[in-house]
C-alpha cells in the first residue's frame, strides 16, 4: 500500500491531467477494480467520437473542460463554448477549442503554436500518427516542399473529417488539428 501512497503524492506535485492517465494505466496494469472506476474521466477521449454530442452530454462526459468566457467563432457560424489545455495528441500538447452549432458539438480543434526551430520535424510526426490512425490522408506528395509555408492535409473517416494544417510566420509556427463531422451532399437535392 506505501508505493500507492508514493503514487498519489507524486500526481499531487505535478499536472493532475496529464498523471490520472497514467495513474489510470497502472491501475489497470494491477488490476485495483474499484479504484479504476474514478478514471472513468481521465480516459476521456478528445477525438472524433464527441461529434454530434449535445451540450450537456458534452459536459458529462468531458468534466475537465473550460466554459470560454466568450464564445469564439469559428467556421460555418460554430461558436467555440469549451476549451482544454495541454491535451496530449500523439505525443504534443494541443489547446483544444469545442465548437457547437444548434447546441451540438459540431468541431473540435486542437492549437498548437511552436517558436522554436522544431516546427518541420514535428508536423512530420503529427501526420505521420494522423496517417496511421485515419489511413492515409490526401495532402501535398512531398511534405517538405512545405518547409517554409503552410500545408493542409486531410482524411475522411466514415462519420467524420480530419484536417490538419501548419501556419508558418517568420518566427513561429502554428499547428491546427479539426475534426467535424461529416456531411455528404446528395447532388441530387441541388
């Protein structure tokens, strides 16, 4: 029970998000039952599986998230409501803004601004994890022909679309990951 204890004073000291998930992952690696129900939260997911949530769904499954103070508009007249900071996306940490229209959550995107010089290698390790989740994504052939501009990728899912984009300023570099669900038109109805 003392290396349970150690655990728990460990988390205390650093940021509690980032450690319940890997509290989460030891409890379950000991198998401490009960104990693994008050993970329940910190296994919640930040991806294309929120889509279509309505509000208060959204804010029981995804306690941990912000109310912004003022709502952040977004594309196709989505208002961005809830905001999570430092969420870990394939290894990088993102500001995640969730963005509602007609009270559902209609897109979640995930920010990530770089000053340093890492900006190439580690879009390079964002698209390639993209690539191995969603398949491979449509996007320039030669990725660093992108060096010192933008580039967009996309993917589509069955229920959702994925984009990926990288913004490249003078002396910073900006990531932005958005998934929206999807909405095929039937040519039919123009």
């Amino acid at each position: 029970m003392t290396n349970h204890r150690y655990i728990l004073n460990r988390l205390k000291s650093e940021s509690c998000i980032e450690r319940i998930s890997q509290l989460c992952s030891l409890l379950a690696f000991f198998a401490l039952g009960p104990l693994s129900l008050t993970c329940a939260f910190a296994n919640s997911a930040v991806d294309e599986s929120l889509l279509g949530l309505s509000e208060q769904a959204f804010q029981e499954s995804m306690p941990e998230v912000t109310k912004a103070l003022k709502p952040n508009w977004g594309p196709h007249g989505v208002r961005g409501l809830f905001t999570l900071n430092k969420v870990n996306l394939h290894g990088q940490n993102f500001d995640v803004v969730f963005y509602f229209k007609n009270k559902r959550l209609a897109r979640i995107e995930h920010r990530r601004v770089l000053i340093d010089g890492k900006c190439e290698s580690d879009f390079n390790v964002l698209i390639s994890t993209l690539n191995l989740k969603y398949g491979d994504g449509t996007g320039p052939a030669d990725a660093s022909q992108s060096r010192n501009s933008g580039a967009s990728f996309a993917w589509k899912g069955e229920r959702f679309t994925a984009m990926a984009y990288k913004l490249v300023n003078k002396s910073r570099c900006e990531f932005l990951v958005a998934l929206e669900p999807r909405h095929d038109i039937d040519a039919s109805t123009l």
